[in-house]
C-alpha cells in the first residue's frame, strides 16, 4: 500500500466518532490560541495609550518676564491634552503620590511652582533650568515606565524648545537693536567720510589749482615780458608805418592836384581809345583762333591742289595729243603757283604746330589786355572820381597809421607795468601752492582715519544680524531645536501585532504539530507491521500531519488577516512559504517522536524552547547572551523568522530563498532519520515490549 493512502487512511480513522472528530477540529484549531490570540492581545499597544491612567500635577505659579505674563506649565498642560498619549487626570500632587503607589495611576508628570520662574530666569542674572517630575511604579508596569520614559522625553524636549525659543527671540531682538543703532552710526560716519572726502577733493583741486595757477602765472610773467618786448618793436614798427603814411600821403595828395583835371576832361577819349584796344584785341584773338584751328586743312588742301594741277599739266600738256596746247603755259603757271602756295601753306602750318605754346601764351596776353582794356573804358568816366577817393582812403589810412602808433606806444607803457607785476603774482601764488599742498596732506591723513571709522562701522553693521519677525521665528525655531531625527523605515510595519506576526505564526505552527503527533502514531503501525519499506513509512506518518498543519496553516491566516487585518507584502508566497514550514517541523518532530518515543515528546518541547529563545524574535539575537547567538544559526525558526518579515512587511527576498533551502535541508534529513527509525523499529526487542517509561 502506497504513502498517501496509508495517510488517508489514518486520517479516517478520526471520523469515526465525535471524540475524534473534536480532537481533529482541536488540533487545527489549536495555532490559533498561540498566533491570532496572542496577536489580538497586543495588536497596537502604542495605540490605545490614551486608555492608561496618568496623574497630572500642574503646580506651576507663573512668572513674568520682559513685562510679560509666563505660563509655562499651563502651555505644557494643554499641550499633553491635545497630544491624548495617556488618560490624563489633573490631581493635587498627594493625590498623584498615592494613586500612582496603590495602582490608580501608572505614574504622575508634575510641574513645580517655580517651573515658569526658572524658565523665565534665562534673560536674568542667574539663569536656572526648569525641571519636570516624572513619578514610576514599576511595581504596577514595567512597561509602561518604559513608554512613559519616551513620552516624557518628548515632552521635555518640546518644553525646552519654547523657552529656548523666547529667549533666543529677546537675543535676536537685542541684534537688531544693536544693528539700528550701529547703522546710525555708520551713516554719521558716512556723512563725515563724505564730508572730508569733499574737503579733500576741494583741498586737492584747491592745490591742482594753484599748481596751474604757478605755471601759469610764470608762463604770464614770461609772456608779458615777451610782450613788452614786442609791444617795444611794435610801438617802433607803427612809428615807421605812420611817417611812411605821412609820405605817401603826401605825394598822393601833389600829385592828385595835377591829374586830376586831366582825368575830368579827357575821361571820354580814355574810354574810347581803351574800347578800341578792347576790340582790337578781341579781333586778333579770334583771328589767331581762325588760324590755328585752319592751319592744317588749308596746307593739306592746298598740296591736294597742287598735286591735281601737276596732274592735269602732265596729262594736258606732255602728251603728242594735247588738247590745246595755248592752255599749256597757263596750267604750268598755275601748277608752280599751286606748289609755292602749298610750301607756304605747309610752313605755316609747321609755325603753328611748333609754337602752339607760344600761341596760347599770346592768346592769354590778349584775351587780359581786352578785360582791362574793357575795365578801363567802362570806369574812364569816372576816373577823377575813382582818383579822389583813392587820395581819400589814403589820407585815411595815414590818419590810422597816427593813432596806431599812439596805441603802440600805450600799450607798450601798460605791458610794462604789468611784467612787473606778474613778477609779484608769480612770487604770491607760489607760497599759496606751498600752503595747498599742506592742507591737502592733512586732510588725506583724516580722510584715511574716516573712511577706516566708515568702514569699520559698516563692516560691523554687515555683520551684525537685523532679523524681522519671520526670521526671527524662524531662526530661534533652528537654533532652540537644531537637531531633528530624520526617521524613515524602508518598509514600516503599520502596528505592534505585525512585527511579531513573524515570531508567533511558526510557534503556533510547530505547538499545532506537536500536539497533532500526541493523536497521530509517528511510524504508522499498519506499515510496520506488513514489513513495508522504510521510506514508505516514514511518509505515511509524516503526511497526515502536513495536511493538517495546511489547514491550520489555512485557518490561522484567514483569521490573522480577516479578523485582525495583516497585511502582507506577499500574500500567496506568505501562505506557500508557511506550507513548507508545517512540512519541515512535522519532519522535526515526527523524528524526535519516533526516535526516542515517549522522550521525544519532551525534546520537542526543549527544542521549542531553543528556538523561541534565538531565533531573534523580539529583540535582535545579538542582544541575547552568547549561548543563543552560537545557536542561531543552528536551528530551522531562525530562518523562518527572518524570511516571514521580508515577506510579511517587504523587502529582499534573499533570506526567503535561504531559509526555504535550510528547511528542505532539515526537511530531507529529518525524513531520512525518521526512515532509519522506522528501519529500526521492524525489530522487536524487549525495550520496545516493556518499556521504561510511557506517555
């Protein structure tokens, strides 16, 4: 008979009445007292903190600071209200003393009478630190005096927070006080730096000024004594001018008186005799024009002529035929006549070319002689007029000429004086540069001292803080608070229940195993008994236990997850995973059972115990004194506990794949020794007829 089949029938066994039916239903049920229920229990403590009993002593008096009403314990105590961690009572502090000692309360937070006066005292003279009074009684949780160690940590830290907070505000305040004032004066300073840097610049422009002043007035010395000079040769020039004036004037003025009449009374024959030589000249010009343009084509035309003549000649009068010889001495006449005519037409035409120069030279001699020939008789009747203007004007200039030298002379007296003096203002300005030069050192030595006063003040205004209220805020929140712990959890468990579903669901499975081989025989009797193999018997007790640890295994995650609600990051690999869990500690303790009987029992327990003290399940192993972290690694739940929180609450799954090869590997062995058991047990000795000890 094969494995499966001896299982199958050793599970019907059980339903054949109600008792076993009940035992069946027990065992299946039976995870659940030790995973759901003790889950349920403490599902999320942290959550339901606000059911615990504290009492609240708000002692605290008051303070003032800055003119201003403090009520630090107050703050704190509305603040606990509103936070609901705990059930707060608000007692006196006897109250509190005796409720926390008979039990009534967990403990008490009390705040002292001088808890705001100690805060308030950190603006004052002797600063002092505020304290708060946290009461325990481990004797009514020991727990909960944990919890309430963290809590009130908290409440500590947010208390020294705000009073950090005023006081850092009254500092940044003083800043900015500090700022205003050191502004003001570095804008005085500003005003002074800019003050002297204008009387530095004045000072400087001042000395530039009398520095070109100097050279200037050494160059005007210079040049007035250059101008004397000048002013001398001009007052000697203008001398000399004014009697050559007189001279011609003088002249001029003889001669006019005998000119003139002739000009009255001849002014129209002038004018005609210059129209003539105007005319003349205008003839010839365009005579000379006519030749030189008709020079070559006559002496060309005239060769032409000369040439047909000598022709006609030749065939007229040297043939035996001539027409009429009387014309023959006639013709011969007019050739030579024609021929001396082109030579002379030909040298006339080489005079021009070769002085076509002179020509135009001539044509502009004409073509002036015409225009003043034309002048001249256009103004001929006005001569006498022309002439005693022209004896005016210089009368006239001569006149301009007296006074010029009058000037000359003047002047050169007043450049005189005024060498002299420049000599003087040369000498004054010079001692005034010397003076400016000195001022202008002193002032740059104070500009220097004001703008080290100006920068300084500046600088230190840069550098003192100038908070406006949400800076201050938000500094003083930084600085009374500067650390702050940036938590975060990859992958978070939502509750208390959830973190330890991984060290609860495998010892309910291994109690729902062991407790299913109190009603199940390990090596199956029936099999033992018709001489089966080895292999096969182990099988047949092992498999009646792996199907009912799945449907515990099924039983205990429906209720985990719709009764309490896990959540699991793997759902279907969760429930597989566990399938292999039951397989691997049903191998376990079907071997210790059918190795040592009635002792194995008892070492399945021992292991249990093993196990639940190293597989790490509540506090890390390495926590756990050294006998438990050499064992760790030793023992199947250690994997299973590792590998149930990464699929459970997320994360790599390399520790699955580890623990699921651990547990085939206890799984194999166990069924190989199992298998060697059964081997063993087909030999009946006395110890197995009569033994020892029995449960």
């Amino acid at each position: 008979m094969r494995s499966p089949k001896l299982a199958a029938l050793e599970l019907k066994r059980f339903g054949r009445g109600k008792l076993p039916r009940a035992a069946i239903v027990a065992i299946v049920l039976l995870p659940l007292l030790y995973g759901a229920l003790y889950l349920w229990s403490f599902w999320d403590p942290y959550g339901q903190l606000d059911r615990v009993p504290v009492a609240l002593v708000n002692d605290d008096k008051g303070a003032t600071a800055d003119g201003e009403e403090l009520s630090a314990g107050d703050d704190i105590v509305k603040g606990l209200r509103d936070s609901e961690v705990f059930a707060w009572h608000e007692v006196s502090s006897a109250e509190a003393r005796k409720g926390v000692e008979d039990g009534t309360y967990y403990l008490s937070l009390t705040m002292p009478e001088d808890f705001s006066a100690r805060i308030a005292s950190s603006s004052g003279a002797s600063p002092e630190t505020g304290a708060l009074k946290v009461e325990t009684n481990d004797a009514n949780n020991y727990i909960v005096g944990q919890v309430s160690r963290t809590v009130f940590s908290e409440v500590r830290t947010a208390a020294s927070t705000k009073a950090s907070r005023s006081f850092l505000d009254r500092i940044f305040i003083s800043f900015s006080d500090i700022h205003d004032r050191t502004a003001e004066a570095a804008k005085g300073a500003d005003d002074l730096k800019g003050g002297i840097g204008d009387a530095k610049k004045g000072s400087a422009d001042l000395a530039d000024g009398l520095k070109s002043a100097k050279d200037n007035s050494s160059k005007l010395s210079r040049g007035l004594t250059k101008l004397n000079k000048g002013a001398s040769d001009l007052e000697s020039g203008t001398r000399s001018i004014s009697e050559g004036t007189q001279t011609l004037a003088d002249k001029v003025n003889g001669i006019a008186g005998d000119v003139r009449p002739y000009l009255k009374d001849n002014g129209k024959t002038i004018g005609s005799t210059a129209r003539l030589v105007a005319d003349g000249s205008g003839a010839l010009r365009t005579q000379l024009d006519t030749l030189v343009k008709a020079a070559p084509g006559t002496a060309s035309l005239a060769q032409t002529s000369s040439g047909e003549l000598k022709r006609i000649h030749t065939e007229q009068c040297t043939k035996a035929d001539a027409a009429d010889p009387a014309l023959c001495p006639a013709l011969e006449r007019a050739a030579t006549t024609a021929s001396d005519v082109a030579k002379v037409a030909a040298d006339v035409n080489t005079l021009v070319t070769d002085n076509r120069g002179d020509l135009k030279k001539l044509d502009g001699h004409l073509a002036d002689l015409q225009e003043k020939a034309a002048d001249l008789a256009e103004r001929a009747p006005n001569l006498d007029e022309d002439l005693e203007s022209a004896v005016t004007r210089i009368n006239t200039l001569n006149s301009g000429a007296k006074k010029a030298a009058a000037g000359a002379d003047a002047l050169h007296t007043g450049l005189a004086n005024a060498a002299s003096g420049s000599v003087d203002l040369d000498t004054g300005v010079g001692k005034l540069r010397t003076g400016a030069n000195d001022l202008d050192g002193g002032i740059f030595k104070l500009v220097d001292g004001s703008a080290q006063l100006a920068g300084g003040l500046n600088e230190g205004v840069a550098k003192i803080p100038d908070y406006d209220e949400q800076d201050r805020n938000a500094r003083t929140e930084v600085m009374a608070d500067p650390v702050k712990l940036a938590s975060s959890s990859l992958h978070q468990a939502p509750n208390y229940g959830t973190g330890f579903a991984p060290y609860f669901i495998p010892l309910s499975l291994w109690v729902g195993a062991m407790v299913a081989y109190m009603i199940i025989q390990p090596l199956n009797r029936r099999a033992l008994a018709a001489g089966a193999s080895a292999w096969r018997i182990a099988l047949a007790g092992w498999l009646p236990v792996v199907a009912i640890g799945l449907v515990q295994v099924a039983a205990l995650m429906s209720v985990l997850h719709f009764g309490l609600g896990l959540k699991t990051a793997h759902g279907a690999a969760t429930v597989g995973f566990l399938a292999l869990v039951i397989g691997c500690f049903a191998a376990i303790i079907q071997w210790l059972n059918a190795r040592f009987g009635a002792a194995g029992r008892i070492l399945v327990l021992a292991v249990l115990m093993l196990q639940l003290t190293s597989a790490g399940g509540t506090y890390p192993v390495q926590t756990s004194p050294g006998f438990f972290n050499a064992i760790h690694p030793f023992l199947p739940m250690s994997y299973v506990v590792e590998a149930l929180r990464r699929l459970i609450t997320g994360g790599g799954l390399a520790p699955v794949w580890q623990a699921t090869a651990v547990l085939l590997a206890f799984t194999a062995a166990a069924l190989a020794l199992t298998a060697l058991s059964a081997r063993q047990k087909q030999v009946w000795t006395l110890d197995r007829l009569h033994p020892e000890l029995s449960l």
